[in-house]
C-alpha cells in the first residue's frame, strides 16, 4: 500500500514599517514598540486579501471533506503547518477562522506540524541551538493553548534541515522531521518516496517536489503537459507509485492566492479524496502516523555546513543568505541577541524574533531568472534596498533603545 501525505504550510510574516516613518520618535514605551515597528496596516491587508482567497474558502473545504469522509473506510486526512506569525494575526484580524481550524482539530483526522514560533532561522545560530529550542518551545505551546494537541513530528522553517537540527528535533521530543527530497542526497536511485533516518535515528519524511510542484506550481500553466489537471487523472499517478509514503507539501496559499479558484484548484482538491478512494493500494495519512508505522529504509547524512530546503533551484539556504547583503542582516540579527535578552523584557524579546522572521532575508535575495520572479512576487516592499533599509534601520534601532534603557 502507498500512503499519501498532505501537508500544508501556512505563514504570514509581521512586515516592517518604513524608515521614515519611526525615525522621528525620541520615547516608545515596551508595550507599543509592536507599533513602533511593524506596519498593522499592511499586515492586515495583507491577511485579509489572502484569507478572502484562500484561508476562509479552503479552510471550509478542508473541514468539510474530513468531516465528510470521517465514517469511510479510508478517511482524509491532512496536517497543516501553521507559524506562531500567522496564527497571531489569525486571532487579531478572524477570530472566526481560527474556530474553524479548532473544528478542524477536534475531528482527530488532521495533525498540526511543530516548528520555530517566528518562522525564524535561529536553527543555523549555534550549535548550541538554545534560541531555536526556545522558540519551537513556543510554538508547541501555542499549539496546545488553541488546539489541545502538542505536535508530535517537526518541520523546520522552509524544511530547513540538517543533521543537527533532526539531533535538536529529537531531542525536543519529536517522533519524526519533513524535510525536502533534494536530488543529490537521493543519488544512487533513491526515491523521496520511503522513510529515512538522520543520523541520531529521528526518522525523515521527504517531500516530493515533483507531483508537490505539480499542484502547487504547475497546477494552472496551460503550456505544461499534464494541464488541465483532473483529481482522476491525479489519483492514477499515484496509484502507479509503488513505494511506501508519498508526502504532498505545498503553500497553503497556492489554493485560491497564488492558483485561483477559476483555475479549477478547489474542484480538484475537492474531487482527490473520492478519486484516491477508487484505488485500494491508496489512502491518506498524516506525518506522525507515517513515521510510526513505517520502517526506515536507509540513512540520509546532511552536513550542518550542507543545510537543505525547498527554497528555489539550489535547495539550500541561499534564499536567505546568498548575498552579501543578506549575511550582513543575518550576522547583526543573531548579534542583537545579547542586548536583547540582557535587556529581559517580553516586548523587546517578541520585537527581535518578529524581525528573526525568514521573510525579511528572503526579500534581499539578487538572484536572476525564475527565482528573482518568486522572490520578486513575495516581496512586501517593492525593491531589495527598501527592504534591507527596513531590517536593518529596525533592528539597530531596537539594539540601541535596549542598551540606553538599561544605561
């Protein structure tokens, strides 16, 4: 039998204000430094573009499908990887969406992924990690505080991974980590399609990129071969797979944001369930049930200088720190720390890890081609200088009103 795992992720970053528009404040007191340095106003307009399009209509569809499939022989199930970013701005901007993922919980089929609070990459600070734990601390906390369930498998910001950070996952509790099915680390005709071990014995889930892609990428290019993508025609691909887990990931935001719905996204998802039931050697899963029923079939080894993710062509941590530019705000931001946390204050501590968020490096990058077009597309600031004048006027600003308060 192949089980199918589909894993959704979903994040909102809290974007910068301008320079310009914090330079002239002298006095901020520690409860409105969140004002002081992120735009709401954008933030909120952003949410709700995108919970109009995507978060309220593929939400209810979710639920409805789950609930609808519950009783069947071989129910839906889906996880979500939700950041502590995201589910903040949630309970700031729709609380009513929020209840309909607390719905989504209490029907036992869907699982809730662990991961750094921030979205952050506080996983590459140290060895020590200490940051990191602190963070993935939170977000299972967080998790647990609205959902009354504690992750029990990880995934790192972005599948960041390595063989530190599967060590620092286990070592926190989790059963099993996702991270990408790179090409070079499944050389010698290994497929994503098995469960692997990191080194300490954690057990690895990889994501397909292929048919991930083909659904959140490929799904509504007319000049792809596989368009127009039908659920059937779908469920048949799967159903030729042979192998034992295949792990479907893809931004939740490419159901109704980036693909829209007169693409046909929503009808297909809303026919893949009916579709992969026609086939007996098929049913859905989720990462924890995954891991805890199937065997490792070999180790991977990724060097902690060898990070991988799903970000771009190169897999690895180039989106956030493949310029200059980007390494000089990753290195201040990481310094920052100190005076922050000398500091001890809960409002300078949230407003340095909201600036830790891997957004802000992601909208640095100068890379070229289809890449730059992404990058491009994501960016809330409109060109790459505005953006590291955002970060970086922001962070030393903090830095200082840190160590002058405690003068």
């Amino acid at each position: 039998m192949t089980l199918i795992t589909l894993f959704f992720f979903a994040h909102q970053p809290d974007r910068l204000l301008p320079y310009e528009r914090r330079r002239h404040t002298a006095k901020v007191a520690p409860e409105k430094l969140h004002s002081h340095y992120f735009d709401d106003e954008l933030n909120r307009l952003v949410f709700h573009k995108v919970a109009e399009k995507c978060y309220y209509p593929a939400t209810k569809m979710i639920l409805e499908l789950v609930e609808g499939f519950k009783e069947h022989d071989k129910p839906f199930r889906v996880a979500y990887g939700l950041s502590g970013t995201l589910l903040d701005q949630i309970e700031r901007y729709a609380p009513d969406l929020m209840d309909i993922f607390k719905r989504l919980a209490d029907t036992g089929m869907v699982e809730f992924t662990g991961e750094t609070y921030y979205h952050s990459l506080s996983a590459l600070f140290d060895d020590e990690r200490a940051e990191f734990q602190e963070q993935v601390h939170m977000h299972s906390d967080r998790l647990h505080s609205l959902f009354g369930v504690r992750p029990t498998v990880f995934r790192n910001t972005e599948c960041m991974y390595n063989n530190g950070i599967a060590a620092a996952a286990q070592s926190l509790g989790y059963e099993g980590i996702i991270t990408e099915g790179v090409d070079w680390l499944l050389a010698n005709w290994r497929s994503p399609d098995f469960v692997y071990s990191a080194p300490c014995g954690l057990p690895v889930l990889m994501r397909n990129y292929r048919l991930s892609d083909d659904l959140g990428y490929r799904f509504s290019n007319r000049d792809w071969e596989g368009w127009p993508l039908k659920a059937e025609t779908f469920a048949g691909w799967l159903a030729g797979n042979t192998d034992m887990n295949v792990v479907l990931a893809l931004d939740y935001e490419a159901l109704g944001e980036h693909i829209w719905a007169d693409t046909g996204i929503f009808d297909f998802f809303k026919h893949l369930p009916g579709a992969v039931e026609q086939y007996s050697q098929l049913a859905f899963t989720t990462p924890t049930e995954a891991v805890r029923t199937l065997q490792p079939v070999g180790q991977v080894w990724v060097d902690d200088f060898a990070t991988i993710s799903w970000a771009d062509q190169e897999r690895d941590t180039s989106a956030w720190l493949g310029n200059e530019m980007q390494q000089f705000a990753y290195e201040e931001l990481k310094r920052l720390g100190e005076s922050i946390k000398a500091k001890n204050d809960p409002h300078y501590t949230d407003c340095w890890r909201r600036m830790q968020t891997s957004d802000h490096l992601y909208y640095l990058a100068t890379k070229s081609m289809s890449d730059a077009d992404v990058h491009k597309y994501f960016s809330a600031y409109g060109s790459v200088f505005e953006g590291f004048v955002r970060l970086h006027t922001a962070a030393m600003d903090l830095k200082h009103r840190a160590e002058v308060a405690r003068s």
